[in-house]
C-alpha cells in the first residue's frame, strides 16, 4: 500500500509539473525551458515503461501455462525472482492530506527511470555489458503492460475502440523481454534418405477369371444363362514355323502347269480359227457354264485344317479356339446391302414447269450471276468489261466521237459486235463434246442403267431376206451395248438380247415400230429356201413379235454375235452353249392369237 501511494503522489507530481507551462503576458506559450523539455521525456518514458511491463507479464503467464501442460517438475517462484524497486518512494501521510514534493529528490527519480530506460531498449547489446561489468540490471518497480492489451483483449490503436483482426493477432503479438532468443524452425522435409517417408504400395488390381457366386445366382443376376459354358479363352504360345521341305516347288509346279494350259487354250483358240470353226467354240464362251458345287465353301476352308467336311467330328482338325483362328472375342457388323428390288425404284422426277416459271428461274439465276460479277468487279479481283456498244445505242455511249466521225464509229461498232459473236460461236464450239466423249457419254449412261436390273427380250422374225433390216438389228444392238444373238434359220429368225432397261425399250421400239417389214426386195425368200425346199414366204406376211421379256439375275451370253444355221439343230445346239435351249421352243410353238 506504501508503495502503491507513493508510486501515485509520484505520478500526480509529475502530471502537475508537466501540466503548468508558463505563458507570456499576451497569453502565448513561451519557449520550452528544461524542466519542460524534462516532462516531455517523463510522459513518453512512461508510455513506454507500461507497453513493455504489460509485454513482459504476458510472457510470464505463457511460459507458465507451457510449464504446466508439461509434465516436468516445476519449483515455486521465490519471492527473490519478483521485481523489486530501487527508487526511492515519497512518503504519504497516514491522514491523507497532500504530499510535500521535493524537486531534487523528483529529478533523481527521472534520471534513474532515463537509464532504465535505456537500459531495456538496447537489447542484447546493453545486457552484456551489463553481465560483463558484474553490475546487476535495474529491476523494475511496476509490471509492464503494451498500451493495444486492456484487460486481456488487443484492441485497435484507433478512437473506434475496435477490436484487432483475428488474422493480425499473430503480428500484433509482442515478443517476450526475458530473451531475445529465435527458436529454430523444424524442416517440413526429411533431411536424410534414411528419414524419407516410403511410399505406400500400389494396389494391385485382381484379375477376374471367373464368375463369383452372385454372377451366377439366376435369382440374384437374370442375365446369366447356366447352359452356357463360362470358360477363359486359353491364350497359346507362338512358336517358330518352319515350311516344309518341297513347299515353294509344289507352288512353282502349279504355276507352270497353269502356264502350260494358259498357252494350250492359246493354240487351240488359234488353230480353230484357222480351220473356220464357230467362234462361239472358244474357251471364254465355254467358262460360261455353271461349275459343280466346291468341296469346301470358301466361308468354311480357314475354319478346317483338311479343307474337307469330312474332318468336322475331329476338334483337332478345326480352327475354331486356336491364335491364328478367324474366331474372336469381337463381333463383327456386316455392312448393310440394299434390297434388291430398291435398285429398280422407278427415278423421282422433278416436277412439271411452265414456261413462265422457267423463264422466271432463268431470269434470278442471270442476276446473281451478274451480281456476283459486280462483286469482284469493285474488290479488283476481275477487270471491268469494255462497254457493249451496239447500233442501237451508238449514240448514248459513244456520244462526242460519233458526233466527229460517225461512219468511222459505226464501222468500229460492227467490228466488235462481229467480234463478240465469233466468241460466243468458238466457245459453244468448244463446249461440245467430241465423237468419242459423245460415246463415252452413252455408254456410262447405258452401265448406269444396267446396274438397276438385266431385261433380257426374245423376238421372233419371220424373214431377213433384207440386208437393211439385218444392218439395223447389229449395228442398233451394238451402240446400245447390248449382248445377245441373231439365230438366222431357214424355219424362222430368233433375236435375243440382254440389256438395261432403257435400252431394250428403244430396241423394241426399233423392231416392233420402226422397222417396215414388208418392205419390198428383190430378194424375198431367204437363201437356204432352196435347199431345205421350203416354200418361200411372202412379203406381206412377214412380220417381227416379242415373245417373251423378263428380268435376268446375270448375263447368260458374253457379247453380241450373229449366227446362220442350216437346221433346228444347229440353232439349240448355239443356245444350249449359253444354257437358254427352251428360248427356241418358246418361240417355235408360239401363237399370236390378237
């Protein structure tokens, strides 16, 4: 209590003191004097005493609370380690009046707080010398308290009376005055190989080969079928393969054995011609019949190892499980085909337009033409035309140089106007198109046409004792690519041809339409009407009919040929080479009863 009353009649002598300025007469401060400028240190002396008591004592209450959470053993504070003042302190009287102040002593007791003072704002470096010297440092007689800490809370330095941020309390913390020691930061790594951390092992994934229980539970998964067979696919190794001894001679033997007939075909395609035999005789018409029935279908010879069926109930001899199987775990999409009656879908044609609406159409597409012509005009991607000047707009365009020389004008107008119609003329000229991409033209059109189905059509003729209507049925039926054949027989004419649609429909305009059959010769009969005595047949009866049309899967005959015989024999005997031998009955018991 002596010492609290004794610190506070300090603290009032110096408010007091600090408090009284001398003023000059007009009432203006005068000049600080000493005592003044004293005072002035005293305030902010004690300013700072208090923040680093109050500093100090926090520290104190940490160092205690971590001394206590551990489980060390701790020794009381004596009452030796509690600070102690050295100043002196003014007595106060026990009946409360006033204190004398003595100035002397009041000066003594700044001077002592000055060097304490400074003492604690040195540091580390005051305090050695201070334990080098042996002279003990001064103790202080109050706690020290930071002006931002009030009763245990930071507080802001403004007038607001706010309290500090959270995220600042760790820089508003202040540091502990016993030691000005920095505690080592611990590393976040591992200093050695040795304290490295191992790395947790992956997790290996298991491999199922089979089903578990629930899989094949029907109750549980409805999907499973147990008539199936569940079992891994086995893998194989590869092993080397060596060829067997003769292999690539057994191949080379085949190759010239094919050689060797390749060149007998040859031979015999050539003396045949020479002895004036049929050319329906060669071998490239004889490739026209069907062949018999294959041992193995190719879809089946990769699966067997024998390429015979006689090997199916052997499972060694099969190719179904083994590497190099066609077999696999993959499902093949086959690519989807057409129907085949889509091929012969009649063609969508365009609707039916007036004259009106096409020369409306005509009319839009020339002016955009036109525009997009002006378009590249103005970019200066193409050069503006020189002006169209014609007779009748001499005049307008060409107006002071007609007014000069008008019969010089007019001879130049003509000239270009001549000029530009060689241009259009050479250019329709060299759009069209030349004798051989006219053909070629058809005959792409013609192909076209016989993709979407083979129309074959049989025609029966009286008589071709006319050499023109023999011309026309050849030379028509080769421009419009068709195969076929003309059987010329004493009895009655057969023509047969095989074709696309559209031109079998203009070969039957041909015969049926077109073609006058009973034009007048000076041959009528046939030339084997004599020798087979046969009546001959009289130009008013002859006559051309169809006897039979129809769709074809395939040709039956490879070109188009035209063929005389003596007799019915010979005539089967041509068609029975290209497997239609009932064409000639249809048209010998045909009867036209309209």
């Amino acid at each position: 209590m002596v010492a609290d009353s004794r610190k506070r009649a300090l603290d009032e002598a110096v408010d007091s003191i600090s408090s009284k300025k001398q003023k000059a007469p007009d009432g203006s401060p005068l000049s600080s004097s000493p005592n003044s400028h004293a005072n002035d240190i005293l305030a902010k002396a004690k300013a700072i005493a208090r923040a680093k008591a109050a500093a100090a004592a926090k520290a104190m209450a940490e160092k205690q609370a971590q001394s206590r959470a551990t489980a060390s053993p701790t020794t009381p504070q004596s009452a030796s380690d509690t600070p102690t003042s050295t100043t002196r302190e003014a007595s106060a009287p026990v009946d409360g009046s006033k204190p004398v102040i003595n100035t002397r002593e009041l000066l003594a007791q700044i001077a002592e707080r000055k060097a304490r003072i400074a003492a604690a704002t040195t540091g580390r470096g005051g305090a050695s010398s201070q334990s080098g010297s042996g002279r003990p440092p001064p103790a202080l007689s109050t706690p020290f308290r930071h002006p931002m800490l009030d009763d245990g809370e930071l507080k802001a330095r403004g007038g607001l009376n706010v309290g500090v941020h959270p995220a600042l309390l760790n820089d508003a913390q202040p540091a502990s005055f016993g030691s000005n020691k920095r505690q080592p930061m611990n590393p976040k790594f591992a200093t050695t190989v040795a304290n490295a951390k191992k790395p947790a092992p992956k997790k290996q994934l298991e491999i199922l080969t089979g089903l578990s229980e629930d899989e094949m539970d029907p109750t549980k998964n409805p999907y499973f079928d147990p008539d199936l067979e569940v079992r891994p696919k086995e893998r194989y190794r590869r092993t080397l393969e060596f060829n067997a001894k003769g292999k690539y001679i057994e191949l080379a033997n085949e190759l010239r054995t094919q050689a060797r007939l390749e060149e007998l075909k040859k031979r015999i395609q050539e003396s045949s011609k020479k002895a004036g035999l049929d050319e329906e005789l060669d071998l490239a018409d004889m490739a026209m019949k069907r062949e018999p029935p294959p041992d193995v279908e190719w879809w089946d010879q990769a699966l067997l190892t024998n390429r015979t069926y006689d090997s199916l109930d052997d499972e060694s001899q099969l190719k179904i499980d083994a590497l190099d199987s066609v077999i696999t775990i993959y499902v093949q999409h086959p690519i989807p085909i057409n129907a085949p009656w889509e091929k012969n879908a009649p063609v969508v044609k365009p609707p039916y337009l007036t004259k009106k609406e096409l020369k409306r159409i005509r009319k839009t597409e020339r002016a955009e033409r036109h525009k997009d012509q002006q378009d590249r005009i103005r970019l200066g991607l193409d050069p503006a035309p020189p002006p169209k000047v014609k007779l009748s707009n001499l005049m307008s365009v060409l107006t002071n140089e007609a007014i000069k020389d008008p019969t010089l004008v007019e001879a130049r107008v003509r000239r270009e106007m001549e000029e530009r119609r060689q241009k259009h003329l050479r250019d329709n000229f060299d759009r069209k198109l030349t004798p051989e991409q006219k053909h070629e033209k058809l005959k792409e059109k013609l192909e076209q046409d016989e993709q979407r189905g083979i129309i074959c059509a049989v025609f029966r003729i009286g008589n071709l004792a006319n050499p023109q209507h023999s011309y026309k049925i050849n030379v028509n039926a080769r421009e419009l690519d068709l195969k076929g054949v003309t059987i010329v027989n004493p009895k009655f004419n057969l023509v047969v041809v095989e074709g696309g649609s559209r031109a079998i429909k203009l070969y039957k305009k041909l015969l049926l339409n077109r073609i006058d059959w009973a034009q007048s010769t000076q041959k009528i009969s046939s030339p084997n009407d004599a020798a087979s005595n046969v009546p001959p047949t009289k130009i008013s009866d002859n006559k051309c009919e169809l006897v039979w049309e129809g769709e074809l899967k395939q040709h039956q005959f490879k070109r188009w040929n035209v063929r005389t015989t003596e007799n019915e024999a010979e005539a089967r005997e041509i068609l029975e080479r290209s497997q239609v031998p009932h064409y000639w009955n249809l048209a010998k018991n045909w009867k036209n009863d309209i």
